[in-house]
C-alpha cells in the first residue's frame, strides 16, 4: 500500500519560512515523479511543484516560483519542500503525490502551513 | 495555461439516482502521444483525494464500476450511475496534457438529499 506522510507545516509569520517532508513508503521512490498539492482553506486543489525521477527536472506553479524549491532523496525514501518568503495565500493543507501524469496518489493526509501575523 | 471548468458546482442528488459532472477544456487536451490526460478525483469530508479516473475513462484499482468517465477534446464528463452514501463530497477533474502548470477544475459538491 503507497503511504505518503507529510510532516513540518505549522504557523509562521509572513516573509518567515518552513520545510515540508514527505516520507514515502510501499513503492520504490526513484521511479516516479512527485509532486506538491495544497488546498487553501475551503477552497480547490491547486498543484505547486513536481520533480523528476532524478531531481534532475523541476516545475513550479508561477505564485511561488523563486520562492519555494522541491527536491528528493532517494535513498531515504523522502520528499521535501522548502518555503521561504511565505505569503498569507500560501495558508493551505500541503499534500504529497506520486505522479501519474500528474499528481495522482496521495496515499496520507496533508499538512497544515498557515502564515498569519 | 489550460482552465478546466466544471459543472455544476453543486449537485444534490437522491440516493440510487444517476448523477453526472461536465468538465470543459480551454483547449484540447489531445496528447502528441495521441492520449489524453484528464483525471477525476473523489475528496470525501477530511480526507485527501483519491483518483477515480485516467485518461478519460480508464477506473483505478478499486474504484466502484458505477463511476464512469467519458469525453473526448475539450468536454469529459463524470457519472456515477446509481449513488451512494459514501459517494458525498467533492470532484475535481485535473489535466496533465499541456504542462507546466497541472491543472484542476474547481470542484462538483455531491450531497446527499
């Protein structure tokens, strides 16, 4: 069974930081794309970033792009995603997904990042 | 970017009653693989989403034979043909056909009448 547990949101100032984990069990993590999904508080699915099998390739959606960085280690099975200069709109649950075309498996619950004054 | 807009946003529906959900494209969504990448995703109340559907109308591993999924281009649609009660909370369709940026529609609220 895929497990993808989140861990390290939390509440920061804005302009402040965080990092986010994603530890993946019940797969081999080197074979797939990932990918970072939030939920803004009653709001829709947004995708944020991905990254390729090797770390090699990585995407971002345009809001946080210079701001937020995805990467992977393989061998210790996690994902992270680290978060600076956050803004009151990056307030959301932060999933992690195993790609598919996309972000398809979610396999855990999400983590919650506010950023409030 | 692609924008997927879904129909309705909200869909009260009786119990062992069909329900569907259109999801429409801003632009083909026609893979130079000759695939289409358009998902649908199940959110249940306080739980993560769980996809139902690839490429168009392919189902998941476990995923109930009453959801069904259809469409062609710009316009898919999401059915389920006699709903449950575990079947309440949102939809979300998702392309990953024209990428960078992975898109969803807004979400189809279920309820139970």
């Amino acid at each position: 069974e895929v497990q993808l547990v989140v861990s390290g949101g939390g509440s920061v100032q804005p302009g402040g930081s965080l990092s986010l984990s994603c530890t993946a069990s019940g797969f081999t993590l080197s074979h797939f794309w990932m990918s970072w999904v939030r939920q803004a508080p009653g709001a829709g699915l947004e995708w944020v970033a991905n990254i390729n099998n090797d770390g090699s390739e990585k995407h971002y959606v345009d809001s946080v792009k210079g701001r937020f960085s995805i990467s992977r280690d393989n061998a210790g099975n996690s994902l992270y995603l680290q978060m600076n200069n956050l803004r009151v709109a990056d307030t959301a649950v932060y999933y992690c997904a195993r790609d598919d075309w996309g972000p398809a498996v979610y396999g855990g619950q999400g983590t919650l990042v506010i950023v409030s004054s | 970017d692609v924008v997927l807009t879904q129909s309705p946003l909200s869909l009260p529906v009786t119990l062992g009653q069909p329900a569907s959900i259109s999801c429409r494209s801003s632009q083909s969504l026609v893979y130079r693989d000759g695939n289409t990448y358009l998902s649908w995703f199940q959110q249940r109340p306080g739980q993560s989403p769980r996809r139902l559907i690839y490429k168009v109308s392919n189902r998941d591993s476990g995923v109930p034979d009453r959801f069904s999924g259809s469409g062609s281009g710009t316009d898919f649609t999401l059915k389920i043909s006699r709903v449950e009660a575990e079947d309440a909370g949102v939809y979300y369709c998702m392309q990953g056909s024209h990428w960078p940026p992975w898109t969803f529609g807004q979400g189809t609220k279920v309820e139970i009448k």
